[in-house]
C-alpha cells in the first residue's frame, strides 16, 4: 500500500485499512509506504518527503494550481523531488518484497505531484502490477481546475499502465474516468464491517465528558474533516435555527489540511448565530483503536450531521448507519446516485436548511425513538450493500488478475 498518508480517521486511511484486513483475511501480507505512518500501518517504510504536507509540496502546490504556467525553476523542483523520491520507493519493494503495487489515492489526487510522478516511473521501469484506488479526482476538486501541470496529471493522475487495474469509490467517476482516460474501472463503494458489528458499545458519556458537555446537551456530531466541502455551516445554520442552548455542534477532526481559514470562519458564523461549537479530535484518545475512538464519539451523538457539498463517496455517513445512529444529510452528488437508491432513510436537505429539515430534527429530537426502525433499516442495507463482502467480491479478483498478467 502507498499513499501520502495513512494515519487518523480521513477516508483514504479508513478505506485502504479495511482493503488490508480483506487481503490478510485471504493470506496476503501487506506492507505499507507513507509520509507518515499511524499505529496499525505496520510492517512499513516511512520517508517523511511523501507527505503531501511538507514545506516543499506545499510550495510546488501553490506554484502549480491557481495559475497556467510554471517556471522552470518548479519544473526543475518537481524533476528533483521525482528523483529522490523514485529510490525509497524501489528499496522499499525490494525489501519488502512486493509481488503487487496498491496506490491509494496518489495516482488520482494531484497533492503530492512528484510521489505521483516517482510511483508511476517505477512502476513502468519495472512493470510491476498495480491496482490505483482512486478516492478523487483532480477533475472533481474545484482547486486544481486551473493548473500548470497538464503534461503531469495526464501521465500521473492517473497513469496508463501495462499491468495496472482500477478502482473507483462511486459510479460517475467511473464514467468520467472511462469519458477522459478511456479505461474501465471496478466500482468498489466505501464499506463497514455490518457483518460483525461494532467490536464495542461506544461509552458516549466519555466522549462528553472529554468534550465537556453536560449530559442532557444536545450534541450534532460533525464527524468530518474541517474543510469547505464537508458543508460545516449548514450544521451551523441548523443549530441556530433549532434554538436551543442545550445544542451543542461538535466536529471530530482537527483542522489545518487545507488551511485554517474555514476554521475561523465557522467560529465567526458560530458566534453571530449563538452556537456553541466545539473541536473534539477523535485521536486524543489515547490507547484507543480508530474503531473504539469512533465508537466513542457517535455514541455521544443525538444527531450525525453529514451535509457535504461534495463528496468522493461518504465515509461518515456508513459509520452513522453501522454504529446505528439517525443522519442529517446534503443530498450531494454520490448520495444521489450510489446511496439513496439503496433505500436509506435519512433527513434530507438539497443545498442549504429548509424548515421542513429543521422540523424533521425537531421531531426526531423529541421522540429519537420513534427512528428506531429508519436505524435498523439503514443497518440491514448497510450489511447488503457495503459490507467487507463487497471488498472480497471486487478487489481480490483484481489482485489476483493484475498479478497473473505477464511481464
């Protein structure tokens, strides 16, 4: 496995966490290569200069996007960082003598240009089998449309290799990578383990006293990253509109990965509406699993609050239907196509609070077991359509195939 990052509750470590309990339920090893390495992402190699978080790739970043045109200098930068990067990744497939390449997210998502460009430049060199599992696009983030790289992201993001397979997280951008690539990929959904369960009940009552939240406070649980397209405002817009100072919005991830301007902002929006918001990070838990960790915190939840504008799929909201929770949801675009036809039953909005969602809440607030059924019924689609069989019905066959494919 090879990213830029395996660590924390983003979507990407989640995801590839569970690809690597499939293959090692099947009898497969799997070693992982990052910028930085959590605990659980062992055996592996950690070369601090993947991450997309450096000095540096923050600097090719911000001289590569927002404009058509790089220097040469940057040209010459990007050659570099390709250079330095391309031998610890060979080391680290002859030292752990990798047979099958698994890119997550890194041949996909141009937040790491040079580690994108030394992956596909290996992999050529060597001709090794790789299955990318793409999470997102460039095409699909509205801060890479403008870019000075196009000679990069089409030999990169994604490359067209000999012995390589794909994997998408929703069915339009199966389409879209068909539509501009002309490659057929595996649809593979973001998935829970519904066919055990939870390995724990989750101890709200700790979470909310590590919160510092009373125990009859109404808690909206924002399980997502701070980053504008998770839609944090409108779970603001919410709380202020259910007018209640028992309400408290408490979102689970640290900020910084794009910045801490949307930061700020929420809190300038939190203030001006009367809302108490607060940033309770997951991982200052110590000791804890991921699993237990999130257990934790949608036990504590009265309400999971999942209104994204965009999303690659939707990992937060699976983990509200596996650890049984009700949702409040924006009807973004994957939810429309990939999950609502599945037949979950959620509170919708379509873009912004309509009082019709706003008494929905209400309601479910006032008589949360009246949700009950709608809880129970998410679960059953849950265990059907998302659960770890999707991963041994999909991924493993593509395993196998890239691997039989000859040199």
């Amino acid at each position: 496995m090879i990213s830029t990052r395996f660590n924390g509750l983003d979507g990407v470590s989640l995801e590839s966490s569970k690809v690597a309990d499939v293959l090692a339920e099947a009898g497969h090893q799997v070693s992982w290569f990052a910028g930085e390495l959590g605990p659980g992402f062992s055996p592996g190699r950690l070369h601090p200069h993947a991450h997309f978080e450096t000095e540096a790739n923050r600097q090719l970043e911000a001289a590569c996007f927002g404009t058509s045109t790089r220097s040469p200098q940057i040209s010459s930068a990007i050659r570099a960082a390709t250079d330095e990067l391309k031998p610890a990744l060979r080391s680290f497939i002859d030292d752990f003598d990798i047979d099958v390449v698994i890119a997550q997210n890194v041949l996909c998502l141009p937040m790491q240009l040079p580690l994108g460009m030394a992956i596909t430049e290996v992999l050529a060199e060597r001709d090794m089998p790789v299955v990318a599992h793409h999470h997102d696009f460039s095409w699909e983030r509205e801060r890479f449309a403008i870019h000075a790289v196009p000679d990069i992201l089409g030999a990169a993001f994604p490359p067209l290799l000999h012995r390589m397979r794909h994997v998408v997280i929703q069915s339009s951008a199966a389409e879209e990578l068909r539509r501009r690539r002309g490659v057929e990929a595996t649809l593979l959904p973001n998935v829970m383990d519904f066919e055990r369960g939870p390995g724990q009940t989750g101890d709200g009552s700790a979470f909310r006293l590590h919160a510092g939240l009373a125990d009859d406070d109404i808690v909206l649980l924002q399980p997502t990253r701070v980053i504008p397209r998770k839609g944090i405002e409108i779970t603001l817009d919410l709380a202020g509109a259910l007018a209640d100072p028992r309400v408290k919005v408490v979102i689970t991830h640290p900020e910084g990965d794009e910045g801490h301007d949307y930061g700020q902002a929420l809190r300038a929006q939190a203030g001006a509406l009367g809302v108490d918001l607060r940033f309770v990070a997951t991982q200052q838990f110590e000791g804890q699993s991921r699993e237990g960790a999130l257990a934790d915190a949608y036990a504590a939840a009265d309400l999971v609050c999942f209104p994204s504008l965009y999303e690659g799929f939707g990992n937060a909201l699976l983990e509200a239907f596996f650890y049984r929770r009700p949702v409040f949801v924006n009807r973004y675009s994957a939810y429309v196509s990939d999950i609502a036809p599945t037949g979950v039953q959620c509170i919708e909005v379509d873009g912004g609070l309509d009082p019709v969602a706003v008494d929905e809440v209400q309601r479910l607030l006032e008589h949360p077991a009246e949700w009950k059924e709608a809880i129970d019924v998410n679960y059953e689609i849950g265990r059907r359509e998302f659960s770890y069989q999707v991963i041994r019905d999909r991924f493993l066959p593509l395993v196998a195939e890239v691997a039989a494919v000859p040199a």
